[in-house]
C-alpha cells in the first residue's frame, strides 16, 4: 500500500513540474505564431477579391430604380 502512496506523489510532482515548464513556455512566448502573420499578407488580395466579387453579385441582383433584390420567379 504504501507503494502506491510513493507512486501518486511521484505522479503529482512530476504533474506540477510539466505544469511550471508549460505556463514558463507560454509567457515567455514559446507557443507565439510567428509564421501565419508574415504569410497572412501573401493571401489578403485574395480576401479583397472575394469582397469585391461577393458586392458584385449583390449588386447584380438589385434592381436599380428601386434598390430592392430582384425575384428570380417572376410569374
């Protein structure tokens, strides 16, 4: 019995030491993306076309006299 005592304290150090080397990783910026921002840049045209196509469309739908969608279904 007292095997297992030894063997759960063991367990909780060794728990509380990757728990200290986790948190010392993340505040001294050890898990910070570096990467996606610089290739980030490299994919903003093709948001802004997608902006543009997608207001383009909606402007192809409007009906100018009255700024209102077109029905598809006129009958």
């Amino acid at each position: 019995m007292s095997v297992i005592y030894l063997l759960i304290s063991i367990s909780i150090v060794v728990a509380v030491c990757f728990f200290i080397a986790f948190v010392k990783a993340v505040r001294n910026g050890q898990y910070d993306d570096d990467y996606t921002p610089s290739v980030r840049m490299l994919f903003d045209d093709e948001i802004v076309k997608k902006k543009q196509e997608e207001k383009e469309k909606k402007k192809d739908t409007e009906n100018p006299l009255t700024d209102t969608p077109i029905p598809y279904n006129t009958k």
